[in-house]
C-alpha cells in the first residue's frame, strides 16, 4: 500500500496484495519507521461511510462497504470523496488500484 500525502489531499494505492487482505480482513494496514523508533502508521478500512482521522501517529482512512465491495470486485480503478473539514475546506480521499501491480 502506497500513502501520498499532498497539501490536502490524501491518496492511497493498493497493490494486488493490498486488495487480497482488504477482501478477506476488512482492513490493510502499514507502517513507516523513523530512527528513534517513532513511527506512522496507516491503515485502510471497511467502515459504514468515508473517514478520515489523524490520532498521535495514526492515520486511519474508511470507505463506505457498500461503495468498496463494488469497487474491490469490478474493473473501476479509483474511489474518491471530499470531506468537509471545521474551516469550510475540503480534504479529499482517493483510493486507488495500482495498475502496475494488478
């Protein structure tokens, strides 16, 4: 699973692995380490709706079920949202399969 992190948005793509675990687990989750032993960690999930928190070193995104099982079983290759965030801006979520590794 790839994190790209751009102003405000976020984007995520998932290899043919990713999207096994996704099926199967509900959830894929990562981590990114930094010397020290601090580290992200960033974790895709089934949820009831889009999500997106941010909690101490957790990132943790959610897509809807009924929107992802569509989207996990068929050819279409992305998911995408806008959030609404407390300051009247946007955060949009993309979720993507990687064409590379499909």
């Amino acid at each position: 699973m790839k994190l790209r992190i751009n102003h405000s948005s976020i984007r995520i793509r998932l290899g043919k692995q990713d999207i096994q675990e996704l099926k199967e687990h509900g959830s894929v989750r990562n981590e990114l380490l930094f010397p020290g032993a601090e580290r992200l960690i960033y974790q895709l999930e089934i949820g009831e709706s889009f999500l997106a928190s941010f909690d101490k070193n957790s990132l943790r995104i959610a897509i809807p079920e009924m929107e992802s099982h569509d989207w996990l079983h068929s050819e279409k290759l992305s998911m995408e949202t806008k959030l609404s965030l407390t300051d009247g801006s946007e955060l949009i979520l993309l979720v993507e399969k990687d064409l590379h590794d499909l």
